[in-house]
C-alpha cells in the first residue's frame, strides 16, 4: 500500500526542485528514456532512512557541485509510483530492484549504477563523491563552460 501523498510530497521535492522531472507513469519513464542521446540520471528515490540522509542529500551534493553533470534529470518513487518504477527498473533488469539507488545512461546506455548498498551506511558526502567522480568520466561539460 502506497504512502499518503502528503508524505511523500516532500520527499519528491527535494529532488523537483533540483530540477528533476518527476516519472509518475510507465509513460513518463518511457518518454523520458526515448531520449537516448547524451546522458541522463535516474534516480530510484524511497522513504527510506537512507534515501532521506544519503541519497538524496548525496544527489544534491553532486549536482550543485557544477559540471560536469548529467543533460537530463529523472526519479520515480518506489513503493509509491509502482508501473513507473518497474518502468524505468527495466532499464537495468540485469541489476536486482534496489531502492534508492541511482543509475547514469550515456547515449541510452547504463553506465553507472549505485546500489542501496553503495548508500546506506556511508555519507551524503561519500555519495556525492561516488556521482561525482561518475559524472566527470561519462558527463561533458556544457560548451561555452
């Protein structure tokens, strides 16, 4: 049973409001994926405690960190947004459901995964250094930059 939406808003938000676009459908996920070309950032976001004190706060970290970063934002929630998850999860169905975690596609191909157990126990600041490092070698630097 999904979590009441007035639970959950915030949580969404912390991510919409660092420009995420926020995949509530099986279409969402797929019009987001039919862009293949450049690089794109899913992230898998949950209630979890590790998804509230690593993840999220580690994507936030990583992405006002500057560039390199990804040309395209995206999250589903799980547990919440059920079709759209196991949506964008078919993404990467060689990789067991995890959530949170996040996942880099460059040029509509996994290049970069980051299990729940990358995350819990660690540091928003280790995260954030483990996206960063991501992004430095699959993100190009917006030109004019």
């Amino acid at each position: 049973m999904p979590y009441s939406e007035l639970l959950v808003r915030p949580m969404r938000e912390e991510l919409t409001t660092l420009g995420f676009e926020d995949l509530r459908s099986s279409a969402d996920v797929d019009g987001f994926f039919g862009q293949t070309s450049g690089t794109a950032l899913l992230v898998v976001n949950s209630v979890c405690g590790c998804a509230a004190g690593m993840a999220r706060p580690g994507v936030r970290e990583a992405l006002e960190a500057g560039e390199p970063r990804p040309d395209r934002l995206g999250t589903v929630f799980a547990g919440q947004d059920l079709d759209a998850t196991a949506e964008a999860r078919g993404h990467f169905a060689d990789i067991p459901p995890s959530s949170p975690s996040v996942a880099l596609f460059k040029d509509g191909e996994l290049v970069f995964f980051l299990p729940r157990h990358r995350i819990e126990g660690r540091t928003a600041e280790q995260v954030a250094h483990d996206l960063r490092a991501a992004f430095a070698e699959h993100c190009a630097v917006a030109a004019g930059h």
